[in-house]
C-alpha cells in the first residue's frame, strides 16, 4: 500500500500554553530508586550528601521540572517523623507496600536538598492511609512554616534554619485500590481529603493540592470514584490524578502501540467528570489534571513475584526497556500534550532504576534506556504552546482498537525561540511514512534539525555493557518547501523535527 499522512498547524489555534510540570517525573522509596539509585554513599561519582553524580548529570540532561515522592503505595505507611534528624536516630521500619526493611537513611530533607541538586521542585505526598489529618497539618507546617512553632522549630534544629516552601502536595495516593494500605471507599478518601486539604491550607494558603482519581481506567469504581471525590474536594484543591501503565502482554505491537488512544479516553472521560461536578456545584472554577503516573510497566512483573520479603532495596520493579516500548512512550507523551489545556503536571513513573529511563549498578555506571529519549526530547523542545493537529493519515485495525493512525503527532510553538518542533510517531512496522506538514500561518519555514529514534528490532535494548544500541540519529530527512515540510518517517519510530518560524 502507498501510505501518506499530513498535519496541518496554525500559530492561531493553541490548545494551550504547556505547564512545564507536565514533564516530570517520580521518587519512590521503592526498590533501588532512592538507595543505589539516586543515593549511594561510597560511590566514586558521590558527592558531600550520598547523591550520586552521574545519575544527577542524566537527569539534568532530560530538564525534569518537578518530581513526586516519597510514593507511591509507599507512602500510606509513611511515618515522615521517622526520616528527619540525626541518622543514627532513625528507626527502621517493615515497609509493608513492597515487602522490604526501610532504613530511613534518606529521608524527607534528604529529599529536598537532593531536589535543588537535580534543578527540580518536590511534588510531596502526605500519607492518608495509617494517618490523616493531624498528620498533614503536622508535616506542612514542618516544611513551610517559617518559624516559631513546634514542627517548625523542629526543623531549624535539623539544620534547615529557611523553610522548604514546597507548593505542591498529593492528598494520599491511589486509595481506590485494595492493595493500598488504608484502602478507602470514595466517599471515606473524599471526606478525609476535604478535611485533610482544609487544614494544610490553613497553615500555608499558597499551596495547590492534588486529589486522588482512580488507579486506572480499568478500575470497577471509575469513573464514579471521580465523581464522589470531587463532590466532597472540588472547592479545596486544583488538580485530580491519574494514573495509567501500559505493556505488551500478548506481545501484539499493533495493539500495544495503539495503547494511546485509550489514554486520551481517559482523560477525555476524567474531564468530563470534573466538568459534571463543576456544573452541579454550580462552579466558575476549572479542575486541572496531575498524570502522576505513568509509563509503560510489565517486563519485571514475573521477577517481582519470586523476590524474598524484608530485604533492603531490593531490585523491584526494573523493566528494561526496548525500542517498541520508546515509542509507545513517545505517543502517551503526545497524548498529554494534545490535552495540555487540562494536564498541567504528569509524572513519569520513575526515574531511577524502577520503571525508569536511567538505570545503575551497584557500585558502577548509569546508563540511558530507550525510553529515556523521548522523554528527555519532550523536556527540552517542548516548551511552549500546543498547536491544535489536524491529521489526515492511513490507518488500521487492530483486535481491540480500530482506527488507529499510523501518524501520531503534535507541534509545540516556542514563540521565544521563533521555533516549531514536531513530535512524530510512525506507527507502521514495516514501511516508512510520508509527511507533509503545513505551516501555512508562519511566514517562513527552515528546517533545523530532524532526529529520529529507530531500531532494526523491536525488541532491543541498552543495557551497562551496550548502552548505545539504541539511540536517536539527527540523520533525518526533513526539508522545507516554503511554508511546507517534507519527511519520510522510518517504519516504527520516534520523530524530533525542528523548525525555524
């Protein structure tokens, strides 16, 4: 089959200026994502405070704005009180969640300045599963009261003389879900967050709070979970969660990298949700969207079930990530931007070693997996505002989804950089794309740069020992004609056109 697709873009129709928080990511003090994973006393990259160098330098290279922690499932058995003062103090604890010991040798003010470290804000989540509403009050007043009182005096006796000034905080996490510890009923989560949000904000009016959606779209409870919350919240927070994983179970490409239209359901569906109680309640206000998490997970699920209880940072939940996976990476991320004018923060479920772009050794390197790619090329030629696509592309069916275009994309307008950069997924595992994009509102049009994430196979992988077998090439051949470009997408891969307007 002759197969053509084309986007047609106008600076004039916006969906809407992107949140630079809708590229962050996400610290659970789960597996080696905290301990050998961002902090590792002893290794030769380590700096003053544990903090591992060369993970630091990967993540300054993908520019993550904001990162959530400490969970998670973790953190509704969260004791924060047990990870502040001197170390040896600390006390260890059975971390129920994921089954190991939790030495609380990196703690809560660990985290922040390991934050200022990686050039990112801390997205903080308060436990509402063993604990409540004294609980929340108690650690916001910690973090960012100045001085004066006794959670805040507190803190300058722990060296921290300056508040934190932590503007974002998560009302619990995933408390729809039977394995969360304190799991709740939508109305018990929705009235425990509406007291919870109250108190938090009486002690710093400043701050935006993010209610708990559901787990995931499959969830029995959705999306009447939604509804329910909001009822009892909307007037006391600004964003609702999401979270949502996909993977390549049956091992059906087609399908897994069609896993995008879906999200967008989902988010269409959660809008839609807090737009019927914004009209019930008879609100002039918006509720955003947090995507908290997401990414593709599945590749570690059998190893996960076999691994012995009570360890200490065990390697839990380390999907090593091929090629199809980048590029079912690269949709969802198209997808958020295709809705930025709702999901102002999202979180790539995480960051270091568990379900991450970056993964390490023990002792030795940091390298970068497939996905690491796309998502740093969001970060970094991202910013700006989302230009409403037209689309005209051939498209499949697959067993589960139809109508599935073999083009996904967007154009973000950088009107400071005078730049347009496309990002483009060709869907097609066999046959390369044309691509006509039209730039008709823009005067002039030269191409930049045209980078291109592909693989041979499918299945490929880096790993420490081939960390470059799969990497992006700025080889590809856009050209400009006027105010049209002309590309040929290779067959299943991830596209960065660069534009000068």
């Amino acid at each position: 089959m002759s197969l053509k697709a084309k986007m047609i873009v106008d600076k004039d129709f916006a969906i809407s200026e992107i949140d630079d928080r809708i590229y962050g990511s996400f610290i659970e003090h789960l597996g080696r994502a905290v301990y050998n994973g961002i902090y590792e006393p002893g290794h030769t990259t380590a700096d003053e405070n544990g903090f591992r160098g060369d993970v630091l330098g990967l993540i300054n290279e993908l520019q993550v704005p904001i990162v959530r922690y400490p969970g998670g499932n973790f953190v509704s058995g969260y004791n924060w009180e047990d990870t502040v003062g001197p170390k040896e103090l600390r006390k260890r604890r059975l971390e129920l969640a994921w089954r190991v010991v939790e030495t609380n040798q990196f703690g809560f003010n660990e985290f922040v300045d390991w934050a200022k470290k990686a050039n990112t804000q801390v997205m903080m989540a308060v436990n509402l599963g063993t604990r409540g509403i004294d609980d929340a009050r108690n650690i916001v007043e910690y973090s960012n009261h100045a001085s004066g009182s006794y959670w805040s005096d507190l803190r300058r006796s722990h060296g921290y003389e300056q508040p934190h000034n932590i503007k974002t905080w998560c009302l619990g996490n995933e408390m729809d879900g039977p394995w969360q510890i304190g799991h709740k009923t939508a109305a018990e989560y929705g009235r425990i967050a509406l007291e919870s949000a109250k108190v938090m904000k009486w002690v710093d009016p400043t701050i935006e709070l993010v209610a708990c959606g559901s787990s995931a779209i499959g969830m029995p409870t959705f999306p009447e979970w939604e509804a329910t919350v909001l009822d009892h919240t909307y007037d006391h927070v600004e964003y609702l969660s999401l979270h949502q994983y996909y993977g390549n179970h049956e091992n059906d490409t087609p399908t897994f990298l069609a896993r995008s239209l879906q999200m967008e359901d989902f988010i269409r569906t959660v809008a839609a949700t807090c737009d019927y109680i914004k009209a019930k309640k008879r609100s002039k206000k918006k509720m955003f969207l947090s995507f908290d998490e997401w990414n593709v997970w599945f590749h570690s699920n059998e190893a996960d079930r076999k691994m012995d209880p009570w360890q200490i940072a065990p390697p839990q939940l380390e999907d090593v990530y091929n090629h199809e996976d980048a590029l079912v990476v690269g949709t969802m991320l198209i997808a958020m931007l295709k809705h930025s004018d709702r999901v102002k923060m999202a979180c790539l479920a995480q960051l270091v070693n568990v379900i991450a772009p970056i993964m390490t050794s023990n002792g030795g390197g940091a390298w970068r997996q497939t996905i690491f790619y796309p998502y740093m090329h969001a970060s970094v030629f991202g910013r700006g505002k989302a230009l409403v696509p037209l689309v005209q592309s051939d498209k499949y069916d697959t067993k589960e989804i139809t109508d599935v275009p073999y083009l996904e994309s967007i154009a973000i307008h950088n009107e400071e950089k005078e730049e347009v950069t496309i990002f483009a997924v060709n869907r097609h595992l066999e046959e390369s794309l044309p691509f006509e994009i039209d730039l008709r509102s823009f005067g002039s049009a030269t191409v930049i740069e045209h980078i291109v994430l592909e693989s041979d196979d499918l299945k490929a992988v880096n790993t420490e020992l081939q960390p470059n077998r799969v990497v992006p090439h700025n080889s590809g051949n856009a050209t400009a004609d006027g105010l049209s470009i002309q590309a040929s997408l290779p067959k299943a891969s991830w596209n960065v056109i660069r534009v000068k307007v």
